[in-house]
C-alpha cells in the first residue's frame, strides 16, 4: 500500500496501489457507494489486468463520525486526507439555517481546494428538458474558497453583527437597519487567478477552444469585476496559446487563430440565458463561488439532473472528489438512489491518478447500461419501456459492461 506523491514542482505521482480515503456520507452515502466501489475496482482491473489497484481506507465525517467519536469531521479523518492527498467522499449533511457550518465547505477550506471542477455532458438516452441536450459539453471551474461561502458572517442580534454595523454606519456612512444579519463576500487576486489559471491550462490540454469568465461584475465591480480583471490577466500569461474574444474580432477578422484558446466573459445571468440557447458555444466556465454553484447545477439539469453530475475539489496539495447531490435522507438505506454522479467523480479521481484507460471504461459502460434501458427509478419512470433497478444493480449492471 502506498501514498500518492506530489513532487516540488507540483506534479502528482500515482504508484500502482495507491491507498485512499473514502467517506461513505450520510443519507443515501452508503447506498451509493456501496454501488460505486465495485465499479472503480473491476475498471481498473479490466484496464490493468491486476498491476494496478486501489487500496481504500475508510475516513469518518457526518453523522457516522459524530455517532463513533462525538466528533463531525475528527481530525483522524481530516489527518488521513492529508497523509494520502486523494480521496472521495458520499454527502455529507448540513443543516440549513442553524447548527454547523457545511462539513464540505470545511473540507475545501481546511485542504485548500480552491477549483470546485464540474464537467457536464450529455449521456444518450437520459431524459433531458431541452431540445438539444447533446450540445451540452461543457467545464465548470469553479472558485471553492472565497466569494460568500468563505462563511464570514453574523446573526443579526449577535454582538459582532451590531459592532460591524455600527463600525459601517459610522466609518463607512453605510445605513444597516436594525436586526440585519451581515455577511462579507471576498474576492482576492490570488484566489482569482489560480482558478483561471487552472481552466485555461485545463482547455490547453484537453484541445477545448475557449474558456469564458462569468461574473456578476456590472454589479459587484469590486469583487465580481476584480474577478474579470484578474482572469484576464491570469490567462495573458499563456502568452500566444490564448487570444481575446475581442482581439479575434479586432486582428483576426472574427476568425479564431489555429489551436489558440478564446477567453471571453459573461455577465452572469445572461450566461444563463446562453447555456440554454447556445451552449454549443461554451467550453470552458471560470467563475466565483455563487456563480459556479447554481450555474453548474442548471447545467445538470439539462442532461438529466444531479444524479449524473460527478464533482471535483482540486487544489495544489490536495483532491477530494465528491458526489454532487444532497443526502437525500428519505431514500436511506432503501438501495435505491442513482449512484451515477458519485461513479462518475469515481472516473475523475481514476483521470486525476493518470489511469485513463480505467475512467473511459467507467464512462463507456455506465453509458452502455443506460442505453440498454437500465436505470434506477429517478430515470425509469422518464423512459418508455426501461427497466428499474435498484441502485445496487445498476452498479453491477455498469460492471457487467466493463
């Protein structure tokens, strides 16, 4: 058993039995893994014919963590993260409103995994709202510590909150009304940066023609507009690999130079109006927090839903892969659910070891399964003629055409 490597110039080396972490989740976790695990482990034995191999390691967080240690997220867990630099995780429960803050807010803060990656494609044969869902294929990078999930803020009849909105009122000569709770948004130049840095390197190697920053920054032009300014700083650094959507009109004549990325930009909510009527035009998203949660989520929707929608948090140090959806608590333990979003940031995690050959395995069975007509019941009920399987199944099902 041993550790996956990050060497000094940031480079990630897998050895062939890598041992990682697994967070079953809350909810629904359990089913879903217990669906995905059997299918990451045949593809890399059918991609490998048994060099290579994952040894899991089982990680607390959530409410098996709190019912074994008293403890949400036990810094045994968070320690054994660290130790072995990749792992993957079920959902994990948060209360809304009240009580703890998100245990995946924690995780991305704590390890530093500033790129939330959320690729969206099309699968034939799921059920889709729009016309023309196979024009889908896009890539969502989204900023995971900043904006205002950094989590700064105050109820509105703490202490905190009456002291900063005296400090506004006085300092600042902003008015705050009485009983307001107060939150801060940030946007750093940094945290900017290597997000879009990050995308850009992404659609350079994967042959992708553009990458767009969406923000809000007509608004929010300190924050948002920051983050415009910064991405397009960031992404000159690539020198010639990259032309400006409005140099490729002024110098090129509208026509996009041979293998150089486009960087454009989209004010937020007409982008949503776009990835609905011309998604084909999208390749690549850099966008902050907010913007890439409910964007990538809308995107989801357009091809299925969040129950195929895989999910990476990446940073320089560390990678925490994750299914997209909720604990979904009334499905728990029926072995029911669709497994296909955490089986698909299976495929990611398999692509970030460099074990491509077993994450096109995963993809090209998982869409054979579907096409076959069978699906778990959130799909079977939208699908003349399927057959509903249990979640379980579906797994096996997925690993009968590996």
């Amino acid at each position: 058993m041993s550790r996956i490597i990050i060497d000094d110039q940031g480079r990630w080396q897998a050895p062939d039995q890598p041992a990682i972490p697994f967070i079953e989740g809350d909810g629904v976790g359990p089913d879903i893994w217990a669906a995905t695990r059997p299918v990451l482990e045949a593809a890399v034995e059918k991609a490998y014919g048994g060099k290579r191999r994952i040894e899991w390691i089982e990680a607390l967080a959530g409410e098996k963590a709190y019912d074994r240690t008293g403890e949400w997220l036990p810094e045994e867990t968070l320690e054994t993260i660290r130790d072995h630099a990749v792992a993957i995780k079920g959902p994990l429960t948060t209360p809304v409103g009240e009580g703890f803050r998100s245990l995946n807010v924690a995780l991305r803060q704590i390890f530093d995994l500033y790129a939330c990656i959320r690729p969206v494609r099309y699968i034939p044969g799921v059920p889709a709202p729009v016309k023309n869902p196979e024009k889908v294929d896009m890539v969502v990078f989204r900023e995971n510590t900043e904006d205002v999930y950094a989590g700064i803020e105050w109820a509105s009849d703490s202490k905190e909150a009456v002291r900063l909105a005296d400090f506004l009122s006085k300092e600042m000569g902003v008015k705050i009304g009485p009983r307001t709770g107060l939150g801060l948004k940030i946007a750093s130049e940094e945290g900017s940066k290597r997000l879009v840095r990050r995308a850009v390197r992404y659609a350079l190697d994967q042959g992708r023609g553009s990458v767009t920053l969406v923000h809000k920054g007509n608004i929010m032009k300190f924050t948002e507009g920051a983050f415009r300014t910064w991405g397009y700083e960031a992404a000159a650094e690539f020198g010639s690999a990259v032309v400006t959507e409005a140099e490729v009109a002024e110098k090129h004549g509208g026509r996009v130079p041979e293998g150089r990325v486009v960087i454009k930009d989209r004010i937020a909510d007409a982008m949503f109006q776009q990835v609905l009527l011309r998604p084909d035009e999208y390749e690549v998203i850099a966008t902050p927090n907010l913007n890439g949660d409910y964007l990538s989520d809308a995107l989801a929707a357009q091809v299925g839903g969040l129950g195929l929608a895989p999910g990476a948090n990446i940073g320089d140090r560390c990678a925490v892969f994750e299914a997209t959806h909720g604990t979904a608590p009334k499905y728990a333990g029926q072995d029911k659910v669709n497994p296909g979003s955490l089986i698909l940031s299976g495929a990611l995690m398999l692509e970030h070891l460099g074990w491509d050959e077993a994450a096109a395995l995963v993809r090209k069975a998982l869409g054979l399964t579907i096409a076959a007509g069978l699906v778990t019941y959130d799909l079977a009920r939208q699908i003349d003629g399927a057959k509903e399987l249990s979640c379980s199944a579906f797994g096996r099902a997925i690993v009968e055409r590996l």
